[in-house]
C-alpha cells in the first residue's frame, strides 16, 4: 500500500516508522523544510523533553481532552520509550517525571530517528512543500510546490501547529484539512512567554526565581501553577508562567500573581527580618532580603514598597515591613498579552477532534486519510506532554487501522 505522509516532524517521523514496519507498504514522507525534525531540536533548550512519567489525560487540553485516551492506551510512556530504545536511544527520567536523552542532547532523538527512516520502503522528500489535496476515488492526489503530482492510498497529515514560526511552524496543515471538509477551533499560542506591565520587572531582565503563581481575573481564580519563573524586559517566562499560559493568552486584563516565597508565612518573614534589623541595624533598606531573594529582586521589592534602598534598617517602621512581607506573598502584574505564535512552543486549538475517531485517528469524513499531533485540537501542559501525544498519536496513525 502507498501511504503519503505530509510533515516530518515528531508524529510524522513516528508515523512513518510504524507504518514502514509492515514491508507491504510504501511510505512517501514530505517535509517541506530542508531538515527532519528542525522543532524537536529546539525543544527542552536543546535537551529534547521527549515525554513524562506522568503523562495521562488530565495534562491535556481541547475541546475533548479525553481524545487522547486511546493513543495513549496504546503507546503510553513505556511503550514510547521502548519504540526509542529499539532505535537505539537511551533516555534518563529527571524530577517532575521529565524524560530527556541521556546524552542530554536534542540531536541523539533526531539522529535516531532518521536512522530509522533510512529504509527502502520509505522515500524521504525534504524541501518539498504540499501544497494542495485531492481525493479522487480511492486515491489521494497530492501537488507540492513545484507543480509535482503524487499519488497514494492513504494520507496521514502531521504538518504540526501554527507555534514557533521561526522553527517551521504555520497554518499549511490546517489549510490541507479544511480544503478535505475539516473544520479547525480558534488557534491561539501555549506554552508562551507573557506581556505584562513592564514597570516592577523591567529591571530585574535575567533574573530566576521559584514561585506559586495565581492568575485572576475580576478576582476570579482562572489558573494555578508553581515553579520557575523568569523575568525579561517584556514581562515574565519561564515553565511556571507556560503552563498559566494558555489561559492567559486568551483572557484579556487578567492578573498574575507570584508568592515568591512560597514555603515561607508572612509571619516566619516578618519575623526574621525583625531579627535581621536587630543583628544588623547598620545595613540599608537595600539589604533587607539579601539572602532570601535574588539581590535585584529584593531591592525592587523593597523600593516598590516606597522605601528608600539607602535608608538605615533600624529607621523601616513596621508599616514598611508588613508591606514588603506582603508584596513577597503577593507581587502583582497585570497581563498585557503573550509573545504570540512566533515565541509559542505549542498551538492550543486545532482541527476538530470530533471528526477523527480517536481509536485509529482516521477521519470520519474523508476515509482514509489520518492526523496526528499538534495539528489536533490537543495541547499538552509543559513538561513532555506535547511530544509524548506526538509520539503516541504518530504510532496509532500509522497503524493505519
């Protein structure tokens, strides 16, 4: 059987490998870049989260989360890392149930891929652009940018999301399926850096902390999250602030809050830095959380309560105090909006899933023709997740059942 496989990313490498497995078929790969796998290098920081542990439905997010119950069902985690090991890919599980290469090297996962993909029943074709779909009987008819017409029996498209434009990321996928009689949720970016009112952070560009993070709108809680942030010039970064993200990027005039000190009451603060002041009443204001907090941090804390940095210690009235504390437990900024596509790691919203049947991920529609991946109105929260469905609903299309 001829299968045509439209993108060369995660899912579609995945796909291509399980459909290849059975040497009655003929695989037709397409990436329209000059590489496989441009995003996966990019992923983790170059380090490749390839899964989690913990992967399981409620990380997920969509119309239906529960779509990708069967994909995972039948790949879940161990299976995924059993399909790698096979590929000769040795992978090491870090806190949070985080899975990486061990050789902690985004290259490893793609070089082994492509290894696999060097095989007889498959024809990789890079630089080569679908750009339109047809289905005439039992055949899909597919023309890529030159003018080149391909044939197959089935289609599987992985053409991945609109996020991360700069690594390949767009709406092509998106537009092959609607052109078959698919329909596609409003698309927004996850997993994204946020906008916020620059004032409080501008200063501290650079700086990390651990924190909880809330974030409200109208004094409704919209979303939780703990972890690391990340300061910048524009706002704030960091996996905490990704998986708030989604939320975020669709709300407008919400509101971030970050407890810097999570681990520590108001009460044990305001205490210790009572102590602070008696055991060192010739330090400045400046140096009233040295030690507890990122320098920069805690001046910008200390000077946005209206203290001066160079005032004495002993001359903080407890008014002063009790809003620094305050303001550790609760440093508020207000949403201006995300870094958008361009900056996402992942699109949330997609082609519907109600038109795919979820236990083979072919279309209800258009018989046999599959998705698989991001292009699926499902994302996942960061950590993993995302290229584990990847992984998992690659396999299952390529079953081809």
């Amino acid at each position: 059987m001829r299968i045509a496989i439209i993108g060369a990313g995660a899912a579609g490498m995945a796909a291509a490998i399980e459909a290849a497995a059975s040497g009655n078929n003929q695989i037709l790969l397409f990436e329209r870049q000059a590489r496989v796998g441009r995003k996966l290098l990019a992923t983790g920081n170059g380090r490749c989260n390839l899964s989690n542990r913990y992967a399981n439905p409620n990380r997920y997010h969509g119309t239906n989360p529960d779509f990708v119950l069967p994909a995972l069902k039948a790949f879940p985690v161990d299976a995924v890392l059993e399909f790698f090991q096979t590929l000769g890919l040795y992978t090491v599980t870090e806190a949070g149930g985080r899975i990486y290469p061990y050789s902690d090297q985004a290259n490893s996962v793609v070089d082994v891929l492509r290894f696999a993909l060097n095989r007889q029943n498959i024809q990789l074709l890079t630089a080569t652009e679908i750009v339109s779909v047809k289905k005439q009987a039992d055949c899909f008819r597919l023309k890529d940018q030159n003018g080149t017409l391909w044939e197959s029996e089935r289609l599987i498209v992985t053409c991945g999301g609109a996020a991360g434009t700069k690594l390949g990321g767009g709406l092509s996928g998106y537009q092959l399926l609607r052109s078959l009689g698919h329909h596609c949720t409003k698309l927004l970016p996850s997993l994204v850096q946020l906008k916020t009112e620059t004032e409080l952070v501008k200063a501290l560009k650079g700086v990390r902390a651990n924190a909880s993070l809330r974030l409200t709108l109208h004094d409704s809680l919209l979303a939780v999250a703990a972890g690391e942030v990340q300061f910048t010039d524009y706002g704030i970064s960091g996996p905490a602030v990704f998986d708030l993200s989604r939320t975020a990027a669709s709300t407008e005039q919400s509101v971030l809050h970050l407890d810097l000190l999570p681990d520590y009451p108001q009460e044990e603060l305001l205490s210790a830095l009572c102590i602070r002041i008696s055991r060192f009443p010739t330090l400045q204001a400046e140096d009233l959380l040295t030690g507890i907090l990122h320098n920069r941090l805690g001046r910008m804390l200390v000077k946005a309560c209206g203290v001066k940095l160079n005032a004495p210690l002993t001359g903080l009235s407890w008014k002063d105090l009790t809003a620094v504390v305050a303001l550790c437990h609760d440093l508020q900024l207000r949403v201006t909006g995300s870094m958008g596509m361009e900056g996402a790691q992942v699109t949330a919203g997609g082609i519907v899933t109600q038109e795919f049947n979820p236990n083979t991920l072919q279309s209800r529609i258009v018989p046999g023709l599959y998705a698989a991946g991001e292009l699926l109105d499902i994302d996942g929260d960061c950590g993993g997740f995302n290229l584990q469905w990847a992984w998992s609903s690659g396999l299952l299309a390529g079953q081809l059942r």
